[in-house]
C-alpha cells in the first residue's frame, strides 16, 4: 500500500525537475484522480451524430460481439470523447497536480492497466490557464486522516515555493485518492463447511442491508477481532448454492480498491454466508434522497469516476456486474466521497463466443439488450453507468413510469431527456456523458475506459469551474425505492 509520502515523492519525481519551472509555476494545485486526454473531437462529432440518428429510430445493428470484446480489453472504441470543455479553460488554476495514485491499478498479477490509461503522460502536460486558484469546500474536498497529511505534505511543498511567488495563494484541492483498501489481503476464498458461528460473531440486530438476497450484518472475527459484514444467503438447493459458489469465484477475481472484498465463505444445509469487508457509509442510493446532504455535481464526478475505475477493472478481467444501481454503490464513510462497489450475485465471466442472456435485474435498470433478451456485454454495465449517473444529478430516475410495463417501454423506446428543471444547472459535458451511455446499441456506448476519458470525467479545469459553482444536484425528488 503506497503511503501518503510515496504517492506524493513519485508524482513530484515525474515532474519536470528545474527549480526554474517550479517557481514559476508552483502557485497552487489541484489534486486529482486519474486523468487520460480527451479525444479527437471529429470522432466526437461523428458518433453524436449517430447517436441521434439512432435515437431518432434508425435500424440498430447489434451484430458486434467480437469487436465489444476487443474494446473491453484495449479500452478503445467507436465513441470518443472530445475537447469540448477543453476549449473553456480560459479561467483554471496555474498547476493541476495529480498526487494521487489511480484505484485503476489492480493489486495482483492479473491483466494490468497500462500506464497509458492511467493517464501518466497528463501530468507532464498539466499547465493551464492563469494563477487564481480556491480552496475547495465541502464533502468534495475533504478527507481522512490519512488523506489530510497528503494534502498537507503538498501544501507544505506549494508554501515554501509560493514565498518567492505571489504572494496572495489560494488552493482548490480535490480529494480524489482511491478508497482505502481491504484491511486484509486478497484472498481466493473456498467456502467452508464449517459453522460460522465458532469463528465469528454475527450482530443478528446489526443490519447493513438487504435484497435479494437476504441479510447483511456486521460481524467480528473472533481470532483478530476485526470488523466485517456477513451475508446470509439463502440457499436450500443444489442450484441455489450454486448461484452462490458463482459469486465466490467472481468476488475471488477481483481485487480492486473500489470492489467490495471477499474474506471468508461458509456453507450449510439451508444457507452460505459471504463474510466481507465492511465500510460503514451506507448506500449511496441514501445520499441522493437525503434532503440534508448537499450532493454537487463535481461530488457526482467523483462518485462516478471510482464506480468507472471499477467498471473498467472488472472489465479487463472480462467480468460484467449486470446489476449496477445505487443500492449496489457502497459509500466508505459519511465524510469523504469514496465508493465500493457490491453484489456480484449477478455477476459472470464474460465469454465471447458464449450466448449468454440474463433475464433478471430491476426495471428501472435494465439495459434494452436485457429487456430484449438479447446478448449482455460490456456496454449492458455502461447503460446502467448512465442511468446512475443521471439519477445522481437530477435525483430522476430516467425510465421510469407509472408501472414496471411503461418503464420498460420507455429503456425500448429509449425515450428520456433532459427536460426536467433538475437539469438546468447541470453541465454541458455531464449530459454529453449520459448522452454517450444511455444509447439504445450497446454497441455505440462509451467504455469504460472511454468514460474515464471523457471531459466530464478527466477535465480538471471544468471540474475548477464545478467547484466555483457548487450547483446541487437536485436530491430531493427521487422516487421511494
Ligand atoms: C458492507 C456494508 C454494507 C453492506 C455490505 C457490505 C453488503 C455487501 C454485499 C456484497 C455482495 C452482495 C450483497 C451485499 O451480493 O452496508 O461492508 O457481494
């Protein structure tokens, strides 16, 4: 685990090394999470406007299988993002400096994120605009602990530097550190036929969630006295269990600071139980219908942008969730903006040449594909991304009608909008980006990766101007789950 120190040594040892350019430019930073450029906007243009020709009822060609599985595993793709925000830059603060290392990274030896799509090559071009630079206020910028001495460490950098600059430095910092990790390491997990109860103590009156499911307690481990969160599943049948065994062999494979991790499985006659890391921040499903908090969209940003590092994680190891929502987004804590992802119950190996057709999930959620009961791929996890994402700014929920049969004919009609006042205050680019998700073609939807490329998502001087506006997202409207 890279401590404060190394993260912070590594990005100043990219950095450009004359005094000369740090003087002149050291007057203030940004601190921000993973940043790739955005692409050529020709590209932009283009699938824009197939998109609309698409939403307007042109034919969808479906036929793409081979070419969905290149794109997951290089991350490249027919939709590009453009330089659209890019040519707003005029007001940005002088240094955006990156300190923080990318969740993006897995931690073990399966197939790895190129140092391309972590957006190295972007600190070296990180120079915009003039010297005026804010701090950041609010639940966007502030951090624990650990993450307030990295800032400071930098800070404490910036002040000696800024005595011999202006004098007047303000600073805008965005926490965008991943989530910390699992407090164990990663483990491939076997369920055992033992009895939980001699190893852990589960709080029967505890509950972290519900579903599907089951329940999710908190519980200890007795040996080390470590807290964690126990799933009860249900699970009478042969078939039942192993629906279950299906999401041990997921979880087994994943191994991201933004997924939840697995830590323990135990089997018996009637049920298994999934013991797993705990965080104690609730659903983020909560956040958006919580009148008291203050939700903006550059929290939006943040949010969506660790749920796309997971995404893009999952899908390099060629796993699609298939069951994204809001109740599925874990926050760690109340005070700071970071995410994990949960329930892989509906999550499998995605297998190229398998004909693989699900036929399950909520409504509101499902991708056209899966309605259809068509192919599901990569691009089924980004439909739900969009839908996320335009819950989470408007506190609407895109499809949804008076019952399930209407929401269904609006996801096949892909009928929605922007239309609602919610969307008054919110970004040009955030609507480009639900744009390039919610498109009935699976095969025209953004990546992943492309998500992560996208301005909405990488342009640190709209994410400047965000913060200066500060607009809420409307979270007060959202229909009862
Ligand atoms: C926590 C805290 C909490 C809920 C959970 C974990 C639930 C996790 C979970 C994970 C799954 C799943 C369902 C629920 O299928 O409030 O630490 O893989």
């Amino acid at each position: 685990r890279p401590s404060a120190t190394a993260a912070t040594a590594s990005v100043w040892a990219d950095w450009p090394s004359t005094d000369t350019w740090r003087r002149q430019e050291s007057v203030g930073l940004i601190l921000d999470g993973p940043h790739t450029s955005a692409t050529r906007s020709e590209d932009r243009k283009k699938v824009t406007k197939e998109i609309e020709e698409e939403n307007a009822g042109a034919v969808f060609d479906d036929s793409e299988e081979e070419e969905e599985d290149k794109r997951a595993e290089e991350g490249t793709g027919k939709a590009k993002g453009d330089g659209k925000s890019s040519s707003k830059s005029e007001k940005a603060p002088s240094i955006i400096v990156d300190i923080c290392r990318s969740s993006l990274q897995p931690q073990d030896s399966k197939p790895r994120v190129t140092e391309e799509e972590l957006g190295k090559d972007d600190l070296k071009e990180s120079r915009v605009g003039d010297s005026e630079v804010e701090r950041g206020e609010g639940p966007g910028v502030e951090g624990d602990a650990h993450q307030a001495s990295k800032s400071e460490e930098v800070k404490a950098e910036v002040d000696e530097e800024g005595k011999e600059a202006e004098s007047a430095v303000k600073e805008f910092i965005i926490e965008a550190s991943p989530p910390p990790l699992a407090p164990f390491d990663h483990r491939i997990v076997t369920p055992k036929p033992h009895q939980i109860t001699s190893y852990y103590t589960i709080n029967r009156d505890e509950v972290l969630g519900g579903g599907r499911f089951g329940q999710v307690h908190k519980c200890l481990e007795n040996s080390s006295g470590l807290v964690l969160a126990a799933k009860i599943i249900k699970a009478r049948s042969q078939k039942e269990k192993d629906v279950v065994r299906n999401e041990v062999q997921v979880m087994n494979q994943l191994n991201h600071a933004n997924l939840i991790q697995l830590y323990a499985a135990y089997e018996s006659r009637y049920d298994i139980i999934l013991v797993m890391e705990y965080v104690e921040g609730g659903e983020l499903f909560d956040r958006i219908i919580d009148e008291n908090y203050n939700l903006t969209e550059l929290d939006t940003v943040l949010f969506i942008r660790q749920i796309c590092e997971g995404l893009q994680y999952m899908h390099k190891m060629y796993i699609l969730h298939l069951d994204l929502k809001p109740e599925n987004i874990l926050c760690v804590s109340r005070a700071t903006n970071k995410i994990k992802i949960i329930d892989f119950g509906l999550a499998r190996r995605y297998k190229p040449r398998e004909k693989l057709r699900v036929n399950f999930g909520t409504p509101e959620f499902l991708a056209p594909e899966v309605i259809n009961y068509e192919f599901v791929s990569f691009p089924t996890d980004m439909w739900s991304l969009g839908v996320i994402t335009y819950m989470l700014l408007s506190g609407l929920s895109p499809f949804l009608g008076d019952d399930d049969n209407e929401t269904l004919n609006n996801i096949l009609a892909c009928q929605w909008n922007f239309e609602e006042v919610e969307f008054t205050d919110i970004s040009d680019e955030a609507k480009e980006f639900i744009t390039l998700l919610l498109v009935k073609s699976k095969s025209w939807r953004m990546s992943a990766t492309e998500s992560l490329r996208h301005p909405w998502l990488s342009d640190r001087s709209l994410h400047y101007r965000l913060n200066q506006k500060k607009n809420k997202c409307h979270s007060t409207h959202v229909p009862s789950p």
